[in-house]
C-alpha cells in the first residue's frame, strides 16, 4: 500500500495559490489518498480521474464501502469524506462528510459466532464509526482481510485535524472567485451606521492613516487598539462614551480579565440607550479590588436622559454565569461587580451554563436523534429495534423514557436560557431607555451569544441578509469569539489537539442491519482527553439554533430562511472558507486570511444572485413593514423545539422536511411573479397598442383636414378658373381646355387692327407666344405665363391696353394686382397652365364689378 500523501506545506501552499489564480484552475486542490483495492469490484473505479459530483478537478482513486444502508464507493479527499452508490456513482449525502466537520472516529471489531458445524473460523467485521459536528453518526462496514479500512482511517487521521493551519483545505484552493474584502472596512461601515453617519463609507486608505475616528454627541470610535497591544482579542477600532479619553480606555483595561473592557456594541438611535460588552472585572480574592477608571467608563454609558425630570438612566450589568460560578472565579481573580459601586445599577446573574456543559449537552441529544430516528448508525430501524409494535423510538414501554433522554440531554434548556436572557435585555433597553453591559467569564462565549441575539431583536437590520453579516461579523467575528477552539481548528500559535480523534478498538454490542447473517457486538468509545483540556463547544452552534427558534416564531421578520441558516452552519463547520478561521481579528490579519482564502459571504451571495428572491436562503414570508421595530417576546412563547431542518435531517430525513410549506409558498411565490411578469407584459402591449391607436387617429386626423384643404383649394381654383374665363370672354376670345392642361385661346374679332407685322413675327427669339394669321378672321393664340423678370417690347402689351376694359381713363389699371392680366406690366399670354391659375390672385372685388358690369 501505498502512503497517503499529507497536505502541501505554508510555501507550497501560497506558490500553488499564486499558480492557479493564474490558470484559474482548482485541479491541484484537493489530495487523494491511493489505496491497494483488492476486491474486484473497486477496479472499475480506481481508473477514473474525475467524478462529476466532486468539487472544481477534484480527482483520484477510491475503496469498495459497505455500510449500513448499501454498497459502495469511499473517497478521502483532503477537504471531505465521500460516499458514492455502487454503480450509478452517485453522491450519498449521509456518507459524505468535509473532514472539519468530523468530530471524531473510532475503528470498531465485530467478532461473528461460527456455526456450531462448522470449523472454520468466520472473520470478524472491520467498522469504522465518524461522528459529525451536525449531528449525524456514520458507520461504515468493510470486507474482511483488507487494508481499506486502514487506509481510510490513516488518511482521516493525517487530514481530520492537521497539525498547521495553512494545512486545511481554504488555503489550497485560495479564493477562486469569492474574493473576501477586508473584513476591517466592513466593520467600520457599520459602526459609521451606528453612529448616525451612515452616509461615510470606509477604505483601507482610511484605516492606514487613522482617519475613521468620527464621534457623535455621545460616542466616538477609538483607535487605541489598532495595533492589539491593548486587548489581543478586541478589534482594532472600538466605540467609547464621547467624554472617556484614550488614557482613560487604556487604564480601564487593566481591571478586565483579558484587557476585555466595556465597549459599546449597539446605540438606540432616538434614547441613547446602549448595549455594551465586557470581560469579568478583576475584583480580587477578598472582592475588594476596585477601578476608579471603569467604574467612570461604566457610568458614561448611561448618559442623562433627555427629560431631566427622569434624571440618571438606569444600568444593568448581566452577568451570564451561574452565581455559583461567579463566585468560583473569585479563587482566580475574577469576580463579579458590586452595586455599591456602579452608580444607578442592577447586577443580575442568568445561570447560563459553561462551554463544557453545552458540548456535552449536544453530545447526549447527538446519541439520542441516533437511538430514535428513523434510521441509526446500527443498520436498524428505530421501531423495529425492541421488536414488536412500536412507537417511534422503542416499544410503548419505554416512550417515557425516551422523552425524558430528550430531555435529559438538556439542550433545549440551554437554548431557552440564551433566548430568555437575550429578551430580558432586549426590553430593558426597548422599554425603560436602560443601557446594560454583559459579561461572562471572559465575555466571548454566552457574552457574544447573548449580545448578539439582543441586537437581533432590538434592530430590524440585524434581520437583512447584510445586517446579519454584519452583526456577526461584529459580535462574534471582531470581538473575539475563540472560532478555532471551539471548532478544535489549528490556531496561529499552537496546533490542534489530535488525542481525541484517537480511539481505541474496542468490543461491544452491536447490531447489524436485519439482511446480515452474522452478528456481532461492540461499545462506543469513551473520550481519552482530559474534562478541562477540551476546549471545543457549540457556541456559535447553539446561537444559530436560537435564531432558529426566532425565526420559528416571527416568520415575517427575517429576509433569510431556515435553509440559509443550515448552509451557514455547513460552511463554518467545514471550514472550505477562511472567514471563521483563527480566535481573533489579530490573528486573521496575521495569516492574511481575507487575501488567502475565499469568502464565505461572496459564496452565499452568489447562490441568491442565481434565483434571485425565489432562492431557497430567500424567506417567501418576509414583510419588513411587520415587524419594523424591536421583537420582544413574552417568556410564555419562549419554548424551544428541536430544530427539524438540522437536528433531524440525518436521523429522520422525512420528519425534518419542516420547510415543505416555505417550498410550496416559494413555489406559488414563483408562479405569481410569473404572472404578474405576464400581466405587465400584457399591460404594456395594451399600452403600447394604445399608443399605436393614438397614433393612427391622428395622422387620420391630419389626412381629414389635408383632403378638406385640398377640397378647399380645388373649389377656389374652380371659382378662380371661371372667373378666369370670363376675363378673357370679355375681351373677345374663345377658351379652349385641352385634355394635356393646356388652354387655348382663339380670338374672334379686336377692336385695333393691328398689322401681321407689328403683333408678331415668327422668327423673333424673344416672342413669348405664337399667332397664326390665315384668311379667317379668328386669331388662335397659345396663353403661357411669362417671367417676371423678363422684359420684352412684345406687341401684346399694347393689345392689353387697348383690349382690357378695367383700364382707366389715365392710362391706370383697376387690376393693378392681378397677377393673371399683368406681370411687372408684362402681358401674360400665349400659354398658361393650371400650376399658374392656381397661383393667379383673384380679388373678389373684381367679382363684383363684373357682375355690376353686366
């Protein structure tokens, strides 16, 4: 067999990383384990290269798996476990498992009784057992008198929990296309809202040089932590009351365990109330240590209320632990505040447990989804493991019992308690103007859960798929909330603990699924570290399920779903990005987490941005206008219930579809968009026709009048025609129309005799017209129009004057604008067209002494 090759080195790592941002390529992210396969079967498999279901070029070779539910094939990547069908190749969810997801394995012997006839001996079954972080257990059988197991189980030892942190698969495949900007410049934008100055968005040019310390009248953002020397643990800028100078926030350090002093997490914008953080102070083993500096700092964060009437606002100091344990703490130097010496204060303890109480807490319901499900980690079903009829999870006998595991396991419990605490604090700021400051211990575990999830209710925006990032990337994220430890990641200083993985083979009892001949038995391992040395818990685990519970009873408050919730929890306890990495903000910049490895945030966006708001992470009911202000729900409501769509999904798949009516409404959410989208397309052709319509209306409009003008013009021209007619009837001659538009005049008789000569000789160039003189006494003349411009000594215009009865005595002309008897004292003859009638100006006067004439 073959060694398994370990994870690429902090140098290979980041020159890989440079090679493929410049390929693009992921083909060497992901490392396979080559196992010796010795049943036929696997053959076929080892000679793949690539299975579509894997992630971007995820490549190598696998194992024959038999498990509990059927055949098939296993794949140790360095990112996941991965179980596909036998045959078809398929992904089998429940199989397949990211490595950091993996809590722990233990390699488990089933000795097999041989038959009473026969000799020979029947090998023992080989299983290897994976406990998940989300709450499911694996067991996967394999063929006797076969490595496979072992190499399985050597591979998940080397990559499960690698000993440095540029190991774990983000760094390999680097960012790919979910590029993460500075968490840094995120944060000070929602401080800048926070402040009132929404409308300031912060840069690394603005981080470089210091210029992001703005203040409002009561609060200002302190840089005296920007190179983490005061507190390793908070963030590089901080909010602080307006009036407390930096000295002042330096000295005040000094009495909080850690460095961890009151900081301003949330501002009521209208009351000045505010939400403020913080370690335990330091009051010594007799309980008599005391800062003048934070107890001035604690008293700004209760400015005067604005009616001076009221006088002093009120101060609750939430101290989330048990009293017992705040006393314990005293032998360490820690301790509780007293009221004495807190002007205006209330010390109150809400006896929330610590991180140990809570890992072992999921541990028990953890073992008890398994024991009651559907299906179980044994092969068998739940109502068939007693025998007989049954009620699901064991015969009617035990359902008492049952009930009271669930309840054992003190979950939910725990999840009431962080809800009560986050609502009490929520409505003493809400409803009494109160400002209050939570501790724990160390103020990042039930410190980050509790604030947290009070910002979730007093402020709407928390309740955005942006505002929600924000708050964690403020409470959780920037505050210092220990993510590698608890998560039991390798951290910057120091490596993982790999004791716990470690698990002997042990014998117990065991029961095969129902179709397997032999059977067996063997007991599950019992952990080998250490109570205290254990440092992992749900934390931020236990807050998402408190969110759920929220969400569960204000559907119309958040824009995320149910189905967001449980992703986001995937990809933390994954770790396939980097954004959770590390216990710190300090330790983030260090390791260059934002430029090495790919954003969590920018992945979830880029799932939406796909569907838009029918996506899955999109809640169908969300109504903003509902729920506008703070949610304060009464205690009676605040009964937990175990959350289906991640407690249940792998123990029992069917009963945890609890978001089947999100899907039909998301579905019906669909079908409307799609008619509304139909109804204004509809909506605009109609009013696009109507345009149309309009339009055609119009230009009929216009056609009506052009026609009724052009009827106007042909009825004058008529008028004007005839009027014409009569002119030249008067003088004398007959009017001939032609069919060509040409107009003949024959003249019959003149009053002057004029000589052939003296009116017209044929072979003049500048005669305007053309008169033939024959026997008869008719004179035929062709009328045209002359130019006006054109001067001629033609005889015709002798004929004018002595022919034209509207001349006057003195040589004048009645007509002296007509432009059809006289041009620029030209005559017009000869040829004349209806162009040139139309244009002749008739004046009805002319009319009227015609008529008179007669």
């Amino acid at each position: 067999m073959s060694a398994p090759r370990r994870s690429t080195s902090l140098r290979d790592s980041f020159s890989d990383s440079e090679r493929m941002e410049g390929t693009g390529s992921w083909d060497d992210a992901l490392d396979w384990f080559k196992l010796e396969v010795q049943h036929p079967a696997s053959s076929s498999v080892s000679h793949h290269a690539n299975y579509k279901c894997l992630l971007e070029a995820e490549r190598g070779r696998g194992v024959v798996l038999v498990n509990t539910d059927g055949a098939g094939t296993l794949l140790v990547t360095n990112f996941r476990l991965i179980f596909l069908s036998e045959g078809t190749e398929n992904i089998i969810a429940l199989g397949t498992i990211p490595l950091a997801t993996i809590e722990k394995f233990s390699k488990m012997v089933v000795k097999n009784q041989s038959a009473p006839r026969h000799s020979e001996r029947t090998p023992s079954q080989r299983f290897l057992q994976v406990i998940g972080k989300d709450m499911r257990i694996i067991v996967f059988g394999f063929r006797p008198k076969t490595k496979q197991r072992r190499a399985i189980y050597d591979g998940l030892l080397r990559c499960t929990k690698p000993s440095r942190l540029w190991d774990l698969y983000a760094f390999s495949c680097g960012p790919f296309k979910f590029t993460n900007a500075n968490p840094k410049v995120r944060l000070l934008n929602e401080y800048f809202r926070l402040l009132g100055k929404g409308i300031c968005r912060a840069s690394m040019d603005m981080i470089d040089n210091g210029s992001y310390t703005m203040s409002n009248e009561l609060w200002r953002i302190c840089n005296v932590n920007s190179n983490y020397l005061m507190c390793p643990s908070y963030p590089f800028a901080l909010i602080v009351p307006k009036s407390i100078s930096d000295e002042e926030v330096i000295q005040a350090s000094n009495f909080r365990s850690k460095g961890r002093l009151p900081i301003v997490s949330w501002c009521h914008p209208e009351s000045g109330a505010v939400l403020a953080r913080s370690s335990q102070p330091l009051v010594g083993l007799m309980m008599n240590m005391r800062s003048n500096t934070d107890e001035k700092l604690v008293a700004e964060l209760c400015p005067q209320l604005g009616d001076e009437k009221k006088g002093q606002r009120k101060l609750y100091i939430a101290d989330a632990r048990p009293r017992k344990n705040a006393l314990a703490n005293v032998a360490m130097g820690g301790g509780s505040e007293s009221s004495s010496n807190y002007l205006q204060s209330e010390v109150v303890f809400f006896g929330i447990d610590n991180i140990h109480a809570m890992r072992e807490s999921l541990s028990r319901l953890r073992d008890y989804l398994d024991a009651h499900g559907t299906t179980s980690s044994d092969g068998t079903l739940s109502l068939l493991r007693h025998g007989g009829w049954t009620w699901g999870g064991g015969n009617l006998s035990n359902m008492s019992a049952s009930v009271s595991t669930l309840g054992d396991s003190g979950w939910l419990i725990h999840v009431q308690s962080v809800l009560a605490g986050s609502a009490w604090i929520a409505a003493r700021v809400a409803l009494e103007s109160a400002s209050v400051l939570v501790h724990c211990s160390d103020g990042w575990d039930r410190t980050s859960q509790l604030v947290a999830l009070a910002n979730l209710l007093l402020d709407p925006y928390y309740r955005t798929f942006t505002g929600f990032q924000a708050l964690i990337e403020k409470d959780w994220l920037a505050f210092g909330h220990p993510f590698a430890e608890r998560g039991g990641m390798p951290t910057v200083s120091g490596s993982s603990d790999r004791s716990d993985l470690c698990r002997q083979s042990s014998v117990g009892s065991f029961s095969l699924p129902p179709m397997r001949p032999s059977s067996g038995s063997f007991s599950p391992p019992t952990p080998s570290s250490s109570h205290a040395q254990n440092q992992q818990s749900p934390i931020f685990l236990q807050w998402i399920d408190c969110v759920s519970q929220l969400l569960r009873m204000y559907p119309f408050a958040f824009e995320f779903s149910s189905a967001f919730l449980v992703d986001l929890l995937d990809c933390v306890l994954s770790c396939r990005f980097g954004n959770f990495f590390c216990n710190s903000e300090k330790e983030r910049q260090q390791v260059g987490i934002s430029e090495a490895c790919g954003c969590l945030w920018a992945y979830l966006a880029d799932l939406r941005s796909s569907e838009g708001r029918s996506h899955v992470h999109c809640n169908p009911f969300y109504s903003p206008l509902k729920h506008n202000g703070p949610l304060l729900p009464p205690a009676a409501a605040l009964a937990p219930t175990l959350w289906p769509q991640f407690h249940l999904r792998w123990a029992c798949p069917s009963e945890a579809q609890a978001g089947e009516l999100e899907a039909q409404c998301r579905i019906m959410s669909i079908k409307f968009s799609k008619l509304q989208e139909a109804k204004e397309g509809a909506e605009k052709k109609a009013k696009e026709t109507e345009i149309v319509v309009e339009s055609l209306s119009a230009e009929l409009r216009n056609e009506k009048q052009r026609s009724s003008s052009a009827m106007a013009l042909a009825k004058r021209a008529s008028m004007e025609t005839a009027a014409i007619k009569r002119a030249i009837q008067s003088l004398g001659c007959k009017v001939h129309y032609a069919s060509g538009g040409d107009t003949t005049v024959d003249i019959e008789t003149s009053p002057v005799k004029i000589s052939q000569k003296s009116v017209f000789s044929p072979f003049t160039r500048e005669s305007v017209g053309i008169v033939q003189h024959e026997d008869k006494s008719d004179l035929s003349v062709s009328i045209s129009v002359a130019a006006d411009d054109v001067v001629s000594n033609n005889p015709f215009g002798r004929v004018c004057d002595t022919l034209c009865p509207l001349r006057t005595r003195d040589g004048g002309c009645r007509w002296p604008d007509a432009g059809c008897a006289q041009l620029a004292s030209q005559f017009i003859g000869v040829k004349a067209d209806y162009e040139a009638l139309d244009s002749l100006s008739i004046y009805e006067g002319y009319f009227k002494t015609m008529e008179g004439g007669k």
